[in-house]
C-alpha cells in the first residue's frame, strides 16, 4: 500500500505540470484554433530565467515574478511577429509556425544562457513530508496547489468574465465576434500572454523538483498536449484531468513495470481513448449543419 501511495503521489506531482502545460495549449486553441507547440519552450523559460536572476542576486520570489514577465512579453511576440502576420493561412501552417518558433526559443536560450542542467532552492525546503508511508516533498504540494489554482483561476475567466467570453466568441467565429465588437486582435495578445505565464508558472514550479536546461520544453510540450487531447482540446476541466491522469498512468507503467516503457504506455492508452473517444475525455461533440 505505501508502495501504491508513493507511485500516486508522484503521479500526481508530474501530472501537475502536464496539466499546467495542457491549460496554456487550452487558452491559445480556445483563442484561435491554434496548437502551440512553443509551449514547452515558454515552461522552459520561467526555470532558466528565474535561475539567472536569482543566481545574480535577486530574492527568488522577485526573480519568478521577473521570470513570468519576461515569458509573457516572449509570448506576446510571438504572436505578433509570427502568427499575426500568417492569419488567414491554414492550421497546419500556424502549428508549423509555432514548432519554428519552438526551435528558435531553444537555440536562443542556449546562447543567452548555457547548456547546463540548473536548479533553484524550494520554496519550502527539500524535508520530505510523510503520508501514509509514502513520503512527498513539499515543492510538489506547490506544484499541485498552482495547477489547481491556475484551473479554478482560468474556470471563472472563461464563465464568468467577458473578456473570458469574447475569447470563446472569438474562438467560435472571429468575423461575428468583430461585428459585435470584440477586438480579437487583443484577445490573442491577451491569449499568447496568459498562456506564456501559465507556462512560466509551471517552470518555476517544478524546477526546483526537475531541473531545467535549455532543451527540456520538447518533451513537455509533447506531453502536455497529449493531456490536453486526452482531456479534449480546449476544455480547461479536460486538461486538468488528461494532465494527472497522464502523469499517473506513467508513475505506475515506471514502478510497476519499467521506467523504459512509461512513454509508450501513455501514449497508447491516449491513443485508445480517443479512438473510443476521438474529442477526448471532456471534449464537445460537433455537428456540422446542412
């Protein structure tokens, strides 16, 4: 039993993060249709940032802060120096967009910066916490704390604001969402930004836990869209749960089988789910009219 508990909770721990990287794809898809392979790179930035700022002298704290700034400014670029400019031009020539964009953020960040694995002190310290014989630390409860506040945080955005609703709006029909006077130009901007600060928050989080280094944001970024589409793309209740779902499915397929197949088992049960299930977990079924 401690051995089941100690699997769970670290599951639960790094499907935190794929649940925070799944709610930054949520915003921009639910904002223009778009899936933002850069959003790896954006998780990325918020570790390496907050660790050259804080290794120059600033309180950790002022250094995250610093940290999601600056990856919510790298974010509002991106989508004005590259994906305003392409608009009107196919989803698949967006998403290959951002990839490039993906890959630039990476080789810029290995020459601002390095090549070395970093980390940053907890914030609460590194003395584990025991729970039923499993033992957690209490970074992790940070980690998990943030993905649930950032989830609750972006549930009432969404319903219950209207600037949250005109994002919707824009997302559902940008030209009808123009007529009505939205200005969906500032709902993107708006959308890159919030989406690169959930990723940046996610950095900071998990850091202290993972490490960082300039080359980790593929891997997340694969792996919180996973979750996102497990959960159904676009849905913020969806990616929550496709995040922890996913991390605990890999805690298990690496303790109780092996560590060498925990990616292939996530991934081919995703891949059964959205056979049985091709919009996810959460995700609306479409109709198209005729």
């Amino acid at each position: 039993m401690p051995e089941l508990l100690q699997f769970l909770l670290s599951g639960i721990t790094v499907g935190a993060v794929y649940a925070l990287v799944a709610l930054g794809f949520t915003i921009i898809y639910n904002a223009s249709d778009v899936v933002n392979f850069a959003q790896g790179e954006f998780v990325m930035l918020g570790g390496m940032i907050t660790f050259f700022a804080h290794a120059a002298g600033l309180p950790l704290p002022l250094a995250a802060l610093i940290a999601i700034i600056v990856t919510a400014a790298i974010g509002v670029a991106l989508n004005k120096l590259a994906i305003e400019p392409a608009r009107g031009a196919p989803v698949v020539s967006l998403i290959i967009i951002t990839i490039g964009a993906s890959i630039f953020i990476r080789g810029a960040t290995q020459l601002v910066f390095d090549k070395q694995i970093h980390r940053f002190p907890a914030f609460s310290g590194d003395q584990p916490i025991l729970i039923g014989g499993a033992t957690i630390l209490p970074q992790s409860l940070w980690v998990i704390a943030g993905a649930l506040a950032v989830f609750v945080c972006l549930w009432l955005f969404f319903t219950r604001t209207l600037i949250g609703r005109a994002v919707l709006a824009t997302a559902n029909n940008r030209v009808a969402a123009q007529l009505v006077g939205i200005n969906t130009n500032y709902v993107m901007t708006l959308s890159f930004a919030m989406s690169a600060a959930i990723g940046a928050l996610a950095g900071v989080l998990v850091t202290p836990i993972t490490l960082t280094s300039y080359d980790v944001g593929l891997a997340l970024a694969l792996k919180g869209f996973a979750a996102a589409m497990l959960g159904g793309m676009g849905n913020p209740k969806g990616a929550l749960v496709g995040g922890l779902l996913l991390g605990v499915l890999e805690a298990m397929t690496a303790g109780y089988v092996s560590s060498q197949y925990k990616d292939a088992a996530a991934f081919i049960v995703i891949l059964a789910v959205l056979f049985a299930m091709p919009q996810g977990l959460f995700g609306r079924k479409s109709t198209d009219r005729v």
